[in-house]
C-alpha cells in the first residue's frame, strides 16, 4: 500500500462526484509532471520560510525550480500565514501553529488521511490554509471538499483541547493572485460529514455507485479509458 490513500483529500472533489472513479483510478499509474514537481519544491520551501519564521530549526531546500519568482511567493504565502496568527493572538493568547501536519478523518473516510500545509488552532476558531502554487485552475475554499476534510482531521485532534465554534478554510493561490477564505460552523461541519461525506465515501471506497462525468474528470488518471467520460 503505497501512502497515498485510495480516498485522498485532494481527490475529493472528484471521488465524491463519481463515486467509483478511486477504484478505477488505481489501475493507472501515477506520473509526476513539472507542475507538480514544482509545486513540491514551492512546498518544500514555503514550509522551511514558515519554520524560520516561528523561530523553528530548518534546513533550506534546494531544487532546480528555484528563482524569484517562487522566492516571492512563498514569502508571500508565509507573510499571510503570519499575519492570520496575529490575528488569532488577538483572540486567544497562545494560539497553536501546525506545519504540515499528518491529518486522519478515517471515522469519516474509509483510510482517509492527509497534510495540512498549516494550521492555527486559537480558542474558538480553527483555520486550515492551504498553499496552492499551480496556476492551471483557479481554486475556490467555498464548499471545497478538500479544505473541509483537513477541517475534519485538524478536530479530531484538537476538538476537545480547544472550543473550536467554527472552521476557517483558506486557499491561497498566489500566482493567480488568488486568496480565497471560508468559514463554516463545527457543527455544519459534522453534519456534512455524517450525512453526506459517510455514506458516499463507503461507496467510494467499494468502487459503488455510478459513473458521472463533469469538470472533475479533467485531473482523473482514468479519464482516458472512461467509458461515461467517452460517451458524454
């Protein structure tokens, strides 16, 4: 089993559209383009700033996609991320801060478990930023179904520590001059997850349900040999 989940948050959107497209999915193999081979160095970099920052020890990554332009991002990125935690401070005086932290919402998804690129954990407020260094297509936190399962990973952990009333979502997309927040209730939160996340993620998860194509195909590793893909 490769650590990569069947069910992966990034994945969302478009498992929980066409519910059997994971199975299917793990029958093509996975090639790293430039893109997101990049994407990981931004990542790999943005995350050493981030440490720095908060007075952590950090070695600086280096790669063949370094130049100015990724400095500027993940200095931008790092500077919001700062900036959210003044904010939280001013609410709650020692507010938690997470940097790529491992995410289980396995009571939800079968397996399911990803990273959180950085989360603040204060009193009442949860808030999941999310660093997104593609500049393909532009990604919206209203209702995404990955920022909600990281929400739901982040409380399982930290739920009972803290009064969480309501989690934030964040993506922050810089080279599309993109930041994008959201802010949902724990309790609409859970609801969704019991109601609506549960019970397709079993189907998921047992390759069930039916075929349905739409703007998610576009990322799917089944796409090609789709047959509902092929006939719409």
């Amino acid at each position: 089993m490769s650590s990569h989940a069947i069910l992966s948050a990034s994945g969302s959107h478009r498992w929980l559209n066409c519910l059997p497209s994971a199975r299917l999915e793990l029958e093509f193999e996975d090639k790293e383009n430039t893109a997101a081979a990049e994407a990981t160095a931004a990542h790999a970099l943005s995350e050493h700033k981030l440490r720095k920052a908060l007075k952590m020890r950090s070695k600086r990554p280096t790669s063949s996609y370094d130049s100015d332009e990724m400095e500027q991002y993940t200095d931008d990125y790092v500077d919001f991320v700062m900036e959210q935690l003044e904010i939280a401070k001013q609410s709650c005086k020692d507010p938690l801060v997470l940097i790529e932290q491992k995410l289980d919402f396995s009571c939800y998804v079968p397996q399911g478990f990803g990273t959180g690129d950085s989360i603040i954990i204060a009193d009442e407020k949860l808030h999941v930023i999310d660093f997104k260094y593609g500049m393909g297509v532009l990604v919206d936190a209203v209702e995404n179904p990955q920022m909600k399962l990281y929400g739901l990973g982040a409380l399982e952990i930290y739920d009972s520590l803290y009064d969480i009333k309501e989690v934030s979502m964040t993506i922050f997309q810089p080279r599309r001059e993109n930041i994008s927040t959201w802010t949902i209730p724990v309790e609409e939160l859970k609801s969704w997850a019991e109601n609506e996340l549960k019970p397709k993620a079993i189907l998921a998860i047992n390759g069930e349900g039916d075929y349905i194509p739409g703007e998610w195909c576009t990322f799917c590793k089944a796409s090609a040999k789709c047959r509902a893909r092929a006939e719409a």
